[in-house]
C-alpha cells in the first residue's frame, strides 16, 4: 500500500497530484479519523481508491473518534483516549495523558494474550501505546494507516484540511470528491437521509451505499458481539480471516 511518504509534505497530504489523480475512475470514501474502528471502517478503505480523512471536522463527544469497543471475559468495555480542547475540530482535540496508553497495553494483553493471533499485533499495539502522543488525530491516522498497510489494503489517504475545501453538508463532501477527481462516492448508509443525491447527479458523481454485515467469526469469552473494533477480529482470526471478512460484500 502506497503510503505516500516519499512525496513533498504537501503532496503526500493533498493526493491531488501524480498519474492515478488525473486518470479519474477513482472512488472515495470520507469519514473523521475514528480510534480503532469496527471492521466495516476499514471494509470502506478496501473498496476505495482514496479515503480522506475529515480531519476538519467538529469533534463529537460521546462518538467513535476517542473510543471503540473490546471484547473482555466479562463482556465489551471501552477503550477511551481522554481529550481536551473537544470545542476544537478533530486536527485540533489534545490528548490528556494519564495513564490512558498504559492501561489500553493492558486491556488488550488481558482480553487477547491467549488469542490465536496475539503475537502478530502484540508489538505494534506496545510501540504505538509506548510513544507519547499529544494530538488525538495523529494517534488515530496512526492506527487506521498502520492497520490498512498489514491488511494490505492499497488506497490513497489524504486529509480533508489539506484541500481547503471551503463549504458545508452535501456541497463539501461534493466538492472534495470533485477535488480527488472522484467519479463515485462510497457513503455510509446513515448519510442517505442528508446526501443531497441531486448535487451528486449534477457533478457527475455516483453514489453508492454501504451494504456491510460482516458474518459471525469464532470469538473468545462465549457469545458472539458484533460491532467490536477491528482489533478483535485481527486478534482471532489474523490478518487473512479479517481480510475474508472484508470480502463478504463483494458477493452482495
């Protein structure tokens, strides 16, 4: 997977230049850099050419961007990075350092020391949980990128604040797809009620929805949770049963 960084800051950031930008035919995908997302995060990744990262956008209290789910012997908990500065767009949300990385390094060994996987991601998550971050997005860009490059997943990833795109809603997301040189937008089912589908028509740029339901995959600690982040996938079935999990919806 292109990592692009072997290109000028601005270029690496932008992914508006080189040959796969001007041949158009691209999909893109949009979503805020999220904290150890689900599995259908990283299924959009695999069917994109480029994924921005809306890096811009407002910080949610209370979403996926400081927080995801585990599995424990004990049910799911949450693994949550604490932040201040949450009136900031996300590029700008601190992160308090308490103790927090200590503690996920901890859950995770707790939860998934004895899963079948364990080793291949053991290390990653203690060199990512031994640096000191400051800046809750760069933390999250981390992960997503490091885990889409061993799931070899190959797509551009650019971000949002990098494109200065100056709009709102439905227009923004039009716009930087029109930026990216985008003929086909692969959205999230829940934006259908606010996608502005005529704005998209207009453009020339297709819109297609999401439709992933990852099936049922051997769990430790009993009955199956869904919706867990991709750490537990990764953690039981390693990198090729998470990579046919991602698969299920070319089928669809």
């Amino acid at each position: 997977m292109s990592e692009s960084f072997d290109r000028s800051p601005a270029a690496a950031e932008s992914g508006a230049t080189g040959a796969a930008a001007d041949e158009g035919g691209r999909t893109v995908a949009i979503h805020q850099p999220n904290y150890l997302p689900w599995l259908g995060y990283f299924e959009k990744i695999r069917r994109s050419d480029v994924f921005v990262f809306l890096d811009d956008a407002e910080y949610t209290t209370g979403s996926w961007i400081n927080r995801n789910k585990i599995k424990t012997p004990h049910g799911w908990t949450w693994l949550t990075v604490p932040v201040r500065g949450t009136s900031e767009p996300i590029a700008g949300v601190e992160i308090v350092d308490d103790g927090w990385r200590d503690t996920h390094r901890k859950s995770l060994q707790a939860s998934y020391g004895g899963a079948a996987h364990y080793e291949e991601f053991g290390a990653f998550f203690a060199a990512t949980y031994a640096r000191s971050w400051e800046s809750l997005c760069e933390l999250n860009v981390h992960l997503v990128r490091r885990l889409a490059d061993r799931l070899d997943l190959d797509c551009e990833f650019v971000r949002a604040s990098t494109l200065e795109v100056d709009a709102t809603g439905s227009e923004r997301i039009v716009r930087l797809c029109e930026e990216l040189g985008a003929d086909r937008y692969y959205s999230g089912e829940g934006a259908r009620s606010y996608n502005d589908h005529a704005r998209f028509e207009a453009a020339g740029i297709d819109l297609e929805y999401q439709s992933f339901d990852p099936p049922r995959y051997e769990q430790r600690f009993g009955e199956f949770l869904p919706t867990l982040s991709v750490v537990d996938p990764l953690m039981n079935l390693g990198i090729e049963g998470t990579r046919e999990l991602l698969a299920v919806s070319d089928d669809a």
